[in-house]
C-alpha cells in the first residue's frame, strides 16, 4: 500500500514539475511532513531525505541504522544509509548526487522548500557543488499537499479529530477554580495518548483569564484558574503524522456580558466563515465573509487579516492561508481550520473557537465534532 501511495505522489508531482516547466536536476526535501508525504507514510524516522528527479527513480538517505526499515516500508526503492558521526546526511545527499543522479558539473539547480534548510545541509551542498543553485518550489509542494487523498481525509485526518475532541473533553471536565492549567492540559494530554495520538505539532494552550488570551502564541502555565474568570482551550493532535486542532472556550463562573458578546461575535463569524468555504472561492471571500460579522458587530479595527490555514501534515499549512485578499483557491478535499484569532479587546477579548473542516462538493464537514458554543460552568 504505502509503495503504491508513494509511486502515486512522486509521479503526480513530477507531472507538475514538467507541467510548469521548472528548471530543476532534482527536488531535495528533508523536512518531515515532505519525507512522510513521499515515502508513503513512513513517521518513524527523524534523520531522512528525498530526493526526486523531474524524471525516473526517486531516492531516499537515512541512517544505516535506519535504511532497512525504510526500504521495506517505504514506496521507494533507492534507500541509502551513512554512518554517523563519520559521515553525515549532507555529505550522503551530495555523493548520492553524483554517483546515482550523475549530478557532477558545479552548477546544479535543487528545488526545495523556503525556510527550511538545515545550514549544515546547505553548506555541504555548497562545498559539493560551488555553483548550486536553489529553487524555490514552496507553491508547488504546499499545492500538492493540500487537496487531500481520500485516505489521507478518512483514515488519518478524522481518527486525529476524534482524538482532538476526546482531549478536548477530558480538558473541559477538568476545568475548575484552583486548578492549574497545566494539570487540565495533563488531564487532556493523558486522554489523547490513551486514545492514540503521537503527540501535538505545537505548544497547547489552556489559557486563564483575559490578559494572556491576548498574546499571539502563549501556553499553558502554572497559573491556577480563578473563578469568574474565561479559559481558553487549545489542543492538538497528531495520527500517523496527520493534525487536528480545535479550540473552546469556558467561563467560569460570572464573566462579563461583554466578554459573552464578543464570544457569540466570534462564534457568527465562525458559522459564517465555514459556510463560505466552497470549491471554487478564493480563500479572501472566505475571510471576507467572517471579516463582514465582526465589522458590523463594531469590531472590524480588533480582528487579524488572517483566520485560517490548511491542516495535513502541518497543524497550519502553508495553503490555502485564509487571510485578506488571498488569491489562493479553495477546492473539494481541502481540511482547514477555522476560526483562529479572538477579538483583541483588552480586559474582554480572547475567547476562541476553532475546528477541523473538509471541504467537500455537497458543503463543508466539521470534522471535531463537539459543541461550539461557549461552555458555562
């Protein structure tokens, strides 16, 4: 299954390297939500790279350690292990360069993925090659990612949103005054391992009180939960390699009627964000529809311009980006995730709400299945 699901992949991205004519010897991707996606699903190795020409049989470099587990495991049948500390992945990657690619003159062109490079990657790459060139083929892989496979949606995708809601539950149960919010996220944490997740893609939340709910990436703190207070829930989890998120919010005891409002504001736009999510819009409209509740609840100046990304291999994809005046186009099989920021309003603002949503043909599916409106304690 896996060599089928790999062959699968590397032809149809080979197919969109000749379709758009880009000028490349070979795609070089070391980073994990790549190497998982071209191997067939392999999640169990840290130390890889994949190497696929525009043409003919891709390769993968791992440890030696390693190599057998992915040759048998992988759909790729180039498996090549180095010895470390003698020998390391760069100098792997380059000698396979030129023994099995036949890549000897000093200038090449490598298309890759921007950000992210190891710098010890990038200069024995340089030293191997004095005039390498990078390609930058970000659009491409975020594309190919993006509208998923049927079982990348049905046995993936939805096993982590199911898991995401049984902590989300565990969390919300937990919740009471003088409890810590790292105990609830224990508590959250414990049920999703039970219930097999690997693991989040990035640092949790459980967020008490309106101060912090406001920062752009917080966590979850020794801080204890008071009463009369908001807590604001951020999980995540992770099935072979595969993420959902979702985020709820509870009041404990008494909080602000405008605190509520804003809430329910939030809450709209949601409903109203993912209503519009249908094949063939831009992902600007989709904002726009969300952005439209906010402003004409008067609080358009107190809201951010993006509001959704994709979700795969990454808690937030890099396509679609769901954000003003975005040309990126939404299409069936495509899994979001919406809504991600609060209205910034200092002592009232910060409750969220967030789920996992497939786009589909017949309207979109909310894959974290659990109530959205905001739990009163």
């Amino acid at each position: 299954m896996k060599r089928r699901i790999a062959q699968e992949r590397i032809k149809r991205f080979q197919k969109i390297l000749q379709e758009n004519k880009i000028d490349i010897d070979v795609a070089l991707f070391t980073r994990r939500e790549n190497t998982i996606y071209f191997t067939g699903g392999i999640t169990q190795v840290e130390c890889i790279a994949v190497i696929i020409p525009k043409e003919g049989d891709p390769a993968v470099i791992t440890l030696w350690l390693d190599a057998p587990y992915v040759a048998e495991n992988s759909g790729i049948e180039k498996v090549f292990g180095y010895h470390f500390p003698s020998n390391n992945l760069g100098k792997k990657v380059v000698e396979v360069l030129k023994t099995e690619f036949g890549l000897k003159a000093p200038k090449i062109k490598i298309g890759t993925e921007r950000y992210f490079m190891d710098f010890y990657l990038y200069n024995e790459l340089k030293k191997g090659f004095p005039k390498i060139e990078f390609i930058d083929l970000s659009e491409i892989i975020y594309k190919v990612r993006a509208v998923k496979e049927p079982r990348e949606i049905n046995y993936n995708i939805k096993k982590a949103s199911a898991i995401v809601v049984r902590g989300m539950e565990a969390a919300i149960n937990s919740v009471k005054p003088g409890i810590s919010e790292v105990e609830v996220l224990a508590e959250a944490e414990y049920a999703m391992r039970k219930a097999g997740s690997e693991g989040s893609n990035f640092r949790m939340q459980v967020l008490a009180g309106s101060e912090r709910q406001l920062l752009t990436h917080p966590y979850a703190s020794n801080n204890k939960i008071k009463n009369n207070q908001t807590v604001v829930i951020h999980l995540g989890a992770t099935y072979m390699g595969y993420s959902a998120k979702m985020c709820r919010t509870v009041a404990v005891g008494k909080v602000p009627e405008k605190t509520k409002e804003i809430y329910e504001v939030i809450l709209d736009a949601q409903t109203t964000a993912i209503n519009a999510l249908k094949p063939g819009k831009l992902a600007s409209e989709v904002f726009n529809a969300a952005y439209e509740v906010v402003r004409k609840a008067g609080y358009g100046n107190y809201f951010l311009d993006v509001i959704g990304y994709g979700i795969g291999l990454r808690q937030s994809e890099f396509y679609p980006i769901i954000k003003k005046n975005s040309e990126h186009r939404i299409e069936s099989n495509m899994v979001v995730g919406l809504l991600l920021p609060t209205i910034y309003v200092k002592n009232y603002g910060g409750p969220r709400v967030t789920d996992v949503i497939q786009v589909t043909e017949d309207g979109p599916r909310i894959l974290t299945k659990y109530p959205r409106e905001l739990i009163e304690l």
